[in-house]
C-alpha cells in the first residue's frame, strides 16, 4: 500500500470524518476545537470553535450534527437547533452516527477521559426526534466509534474495554478487538465493518461475528477513526510527540460505504 496522503495537518484529535460525495470530507479537532471541511479547494471552518465534537453527522437538508456538550445541528447558516441535551450525569458527547433511518446514535460520557478521572460507564442513547431519546445500550466505560450497517445491525464500540457491541433488534453479540481498543468504525461494501486501533497504529477489518481478517498498518500515525468514500478511505488521526493530528487519504484495500445523513 503507498504510505497516506496527508490532507490536512496542524490539528489535536481529528475526529468524525464524513464523505459528502461531492469531493469534500467533514472533520472536528475535538481538543482543539472546531468542524471543518477539507476540499480540492483547501479547508473551511464550518463549525468554529466548537470542543469535544468526537462525532459529527452530515445533515439530508445541510448542515451537521455534531456532539460535545450536547447533540446539536448546526444549519449551514450557523443556526443551531438543539436535538438532544445531556441527560443527569452525562459530561458530555462523544462519537455519533446517523442510522438508515435518519435518527442518531450517541454516545454519551460520564467521565471526563483526557483529565485522569476515573472511568464511569456511559451509554448510548437513540434519539427520534428533537429530545425524543431512549437508551440503546447501557454500561460502556468510554462510548467511541458507532454505526448502522444499512442491513439491521447497529456496532457500537467500548474504546477502553476494546469491545464492540453488535445489536440485530433485541439480540446483542459482543466481540473483541486484537488490541484491546475499539475507536471510531465503518463499513465496507461487504458488510464487515473497519474499527480504528489508535495504539496499535492500525485499522482493523472484522466481521460482525468477530472474526479478524485484516489489518491495515498505518506506521507512525494513531488513527482515531474513518471514513469510506467508494475505493478511498479517509482517516484522522490524533497528536503525538512528532506528528500533529492529521486527516489522511489512503486506496481502500475493499471498496466501503458512507456514513449515513440524519434527517431528525
């Protein structure tokens, strides 16, 4: 595989990444603060400042949903219209994802993880509807990558415990990851999905039985997570001691789908 294309540089944690399908990708720097929207033509800011966005969503009518302190879409005028409040107990928002049907997941933290608190399991709420949520998945020590795979399964990812959770209606399957991590997630076109393994500087292939068959190694980069645009796989990645955290561009060893839009 050719080493990544570095399309964007100079952030913290880069996060959230969406293919729009028409040449753009969506990101966050959930640390530094802000959404943008890298192009041919260069980077805009489409959300400024905005912190701990570890997810983002593109919305059917314009605009985004992105996480942080709540669950909020941002129109393309810069209107916010809030979607989903932090219920008791919840710091904040991280990782998000639209499902099939143009509702959201989110996960939601009780911790605050970056300043050494001990961990307190979250959960993942399913919200219909502006402020209209019901819990999908209880007792996940740090609620990261998320994803509907368009043919009735919801993958929600544990970062800390490196499990994902695979949800068909009322049955639920939880498989490991090799690293012991499980961060942001997607699908490719054969219906196993890709999870980011930070620590291990590497993206895993697996099927939602739990079986590993392929890693991709990205050496020197702690990818974060991903997104598919056809036969191109786009990656954030996140800050270390020599590298800025970055949005990459690499040839998708199997062609992938994109996220889906909301609609709520």
């Amino acid at each position: 595989m050719p080493d990544p294309e570095v399309l964007a540089t100079g952030y913290r944690l880069v996060e959230g990444p969406r293919a729009d399908g028409e040449g753009g990708v969506y990101f966050s720097d959930a640390l530094g603060g802000g959404v943008y929207r890298w192009s041919t033509d260069g980077v805009d800011t489409v959300v400024p400042k905005r912190r701990g966005v570890g997810g983002l969503a593109l919305h059917a009518h314009g605009g985004v949903v992105v996480s942080g302190r709540d669950i909020t879409h941002v129109a393309p005028d810069g209107t916010n219209r809030l979607l989903f409040a932090a219920p008791e107990g919840v710091t904040g928002f991280n990782d998000i994802a639209a499902t099939a049907d143009g509702s959201i997941l989110a996960g939601g933290l009780r911790f605050l993880p970056f300043t050494g608190e001990k961990p307190v399991p979250g959960a993942f709420w399913h919200i219909t509807a502006p402020e209209v949520a019901l819990v999908a998945l209880e007792d996940v020590e740090w609620p990261n990558g998320v994803g509907d795979d368009g043919e009735g399964a919801w993958c929600i990812c544990d970062y800390s415990r490196g499990r994902v959770t695979v949800i068909r209606g009322q049955d639920r399957n939880v498989v490991q990851t090799p690293s012991g991590e499980a961060d942001g997630l997607a699908f490719d076109d054969e219906g196993a999905m890709w999870v980011a393994q930070p620590q291990a500087g590497s993206l895993v292939r697996m099927t939602l039985d739990g079986r590993v068959d392929r890693t991709l190694e990205l050496l020197g980069f702690q990818p974060a997570s991903l997104a598919f645009d056809d036969d191109t796989l786009y990656v954030t990645t996140i800050a270390s001691e020599t590298r800025s955290g970055e949005l990459l561009r690499v040839p998708a060893p199997i062609p992938g789908r994109r996220h889906h839009h909301a609609t709520i």
